[in-house]
C-alpha cells in the first residue's frame, strides 16, 4: 500500500472549477484573526483591479482564534495543513493552490498584497522565482528589529550570496512569487522558517530563473509578538545554508587543518621549533597531529557527503576537479591509499623498535621517541581513515548500481 502525500495529508475547501487559474495568492496562517481580514481585502481587490485570474489561498496551521472562518467568509479558500511549521504550511498551500503562479507572504499586513504588478510581470517574462528585496523598496521605522536589519537579514543573505553564488540580496523577504510546478520540482523539505532559504538555495542549485523586485516592509498590525525567533530560526538558516554547502562546512577549514597539522608535525617530528620568543616542542607535535586527524576527516566527509548527495538526488555545488576525483576513487583505491599510509607509519615505528633493539631495549631519549612515536601514529590512523572510507564509499556505490 503507498504511504499517503503530503497532499493527502492536507485539507481543503475546493471550489467548483471556473476559468484557468493564473495566480494563487498563498498566505500561511497562525492565529492571525487581526490582520488577516486586511490581507485578503487587499490581495482580491489587487486581482480585481489587475483583471488577473486568481484566487486567495490561506494555509492554516492550526488557529485557534477563528481565522478560518474570517478567511472564508472573505472570499479565500482555506487550506488545513495539520503538520506544525512555517515550512509545512506553505507547502501544504503551495501544493493545493490551481494557479500557474504563486505569490506567498505573511498574513500579518507587513507586505502589501494590492502591489504585486512587479512580481505578476517578471513571472510572465519567464522568470521562475521572483524575490522581493525589502533594503531596495524601504522599510517601514519599526518593521524589522535593528537585529534583524543590519546583523541578520544581510550577514546571512551574504552568506547565500557567496557560498551559492545567487544574485539575491533579500534571502528572507516574506513576499515572493514563483511558477508553481517549477517549485514543486525542487522537492522542497524544510518544515520551518529555514524553508525561505531552501527556497532560494535549491532554485539557484537547479538553474532556475531567479530575479528580485523592490518591496516595502511595513510594520505589521498584531498586539501579539511575532511567531519569528531571532536566535533559534538565525541559526536554523545558517545551519541550512552550511549543510548544502560542505565545501565551506568541511573541505576548505579540513584542508586548512590538514596542511598546518601536517606540515607542523612534520617539522617537529626533527627537533623542537622556535620562532623569536616562541618555542614549539613535543606537546604542540600531539596538538598537531590531533589538529592533521580532524583536517582529514573532515575533507573525506566533505567528499562522502557530495557523492551522498548525489546519490539521494539533492542539489549540492559540484564542480568538474569534483567529478574527475569521483571518477578515480572507489574502494578499491581507497583502500590502497589507506594501506600505504598505514605502511608508511608501521615502517616509522619498526625502525623505531630498531633502534631500541640495538640499544639492548635500554633507555633512549624520551624527546626523540615521542616525537617519532606520534609521527608513526599519525600515519597509522591517517590510513585506517582512508581504509574505511573507502569502504563506505563502497557501501555509497552498491546503492548507486542498485538505483
């Protein structure tokens, strides 16, 4: 028996069928009995006077203060979505709405729904996701918190901007309008507020027409507080955005750590160091060769996630060095490498028993035989690392054959 989709999980008041349906005009809703009679008043009379072919589409996500009944009675067709989240109920909205376009914003009347010309024109120019930009059209005094606006919104847009190369400067604008079975495609997964930036993410990743458009940010009209949680959902974007970009996450601090702990090692694997005043001897060896191990791993975790990932279909920057490594490593050559590394080190500490041997197993230099010691160990877990990631690399292609 299939499991049932998200759709099915969904409810909905299901008009009967009238002209084609151009633009769904989709509002998540919690409790938001204050405003959102405004925000549907607004996003009809913006259909009327456009003559653009519409309806009003309020995703409910549970109210307990008769939003539902204010939404019906205004005209919208309301969409239960019982699954808890900012992310959930939009998709459930996204997923029920009969429009070729959607546009999507807040049901707290910060965004004005009557002004949505930009959006409805760049959408039949063929764009495919259009982005409001709020630091463009202005923002209201007392509409975003100082945190927001000059630490949160623009660190993390830039954040975006660098790590994925989009041409967006609002990541997190609430209004925005994109062509519906485009963004179905995507397969979106996020249930909460990081869903604005899977959005943006994974339209960039998958080729999609991306464009912003000036919008203004006015002060919403609630007496309660946001449902918005400055630290918790900052993070939950920045962590989003990090996940789906393991080069900045673990290839590029890994191979840092690698090299500084490699070289490092290496030099004091001779003697102690000294710069100017500083000396570094056989503790900062142990610090480095620790600082060599979690570089490493963190390069091989870079390189499973991107072949995991491609295997589970996600959208991840790859790059065509990328794929020409993927090409030659399997765990074939994972294990070779592994073996010869492990080799390296074991070869380190049998000349170390040698010397001890010759020395009738008498007391050496403690200095000289730790700093050998780790150096062999180093090599030692450098190629049991490599060992079993081949190996799980092995584990990653059999699924792939099976696909």
């Amino acid at each position: 028996m299939n499991s049932p989709s998200h759709t099915d999980r969904i409810h909905c008041d299901m008009p009967a069928a009238t002209d084609t349906i151009e633009l769904s005009i989709v509002m998540p809703c919690l409790n938001e009995a204050e405003t959102l009679a405004t925000c549907i008043d607004k996003a009809n009379g913006y259909l009327e006077r456009s003559g653009v072919v519409g309806e009003v589409v309020v995703a409910d996500n549970g109210s307990t203060d008769g939003s539902q009944e204010i939404a019906r009675a205004r005209g919208a067709r309301v969409v239960d979505v019982p699954a808890k989240g900012y992310g959930s109920a939009l998709l459930g909205g996204i997923e029920a709405a009969r429009g070729t376009y959607v546009i999507m914003g807040d049901a707290d009347d910060s965004y004005d729904f009557s002004k949505l010309d930009a959006f409805v024109e760049r959408l039949r120019a063929g764009d495919q996701l259009v982005m409001g930009n709020r630091f463009r059209g202005g923002i209201a005094e007392g509409a975003m918190p100082p945190l927001h606006k000059y630490l949160g919104n623009p660190v993390l847009s830039w954040v975006g901007r660098v790590l994925f190369r989009s041409p967006i400067g609002d990541f997190h604008c609430g209004l925005r309008g994109f062509h519906r079975q485009s963004m179905l495609d995507l397969h979106l997964q996020t249930t909460g507020m990081e869903f604005a930036s899977e959005v943006v993410v994974k339209s960039t990743l998958g080729g999609l027409r991306v464009t912003e458009v000036p919008t203004t940010l006015d002060k919403d009209g609630r007496s309660r507080p946001p449902h918005l949680r400055s630290w918790r959902d900052g993070w939950r974007h920045l962590r989003f955005l990090l996940i789906f970009s393991p080069r900045w996450l673990f290839l590029i601090p890994g191979t840092v750590a690698f090299l500084l702990g490699l070289l490092g090692t290496l030099a004091l694997a001779f003697g102690p160091v000294v710069f100017g005043d500083v000396g570094f001897d056989l503790s900062s060896q142990v610090y480095l060769a620790a600082l060599t191990v979690v570089g490493y791993q963190s390069v091989l975790f870079a390189i499973l996630t991107k072949i995991y990932a491609q295997h589970e279909g996600f959208r991840i920057p790859r790059s065509r060095n990328f794929d020409r490594l993927e090409r030659r490593i399997s765990l074939e050559s994972g294990a070779l490498i592994g073996l010869a590394l492990f080799l390296v080190g074991l070869a380190i500490a049998i000349w170390q028993f040698a010397v001890w041997a010759a020395a009738d197993f008498g007391p050496l230099d403690p200095g000289t035989t730790a700093r050998t010691a780790v150096l062999a160990a180093l090599f030692m877990m450098l190629g049991a690392q490599t060992v079993m990631a081949g190996m799980f690399l092995g584990v990653l292609k059999v699924g792939l054959r099976k696909e």
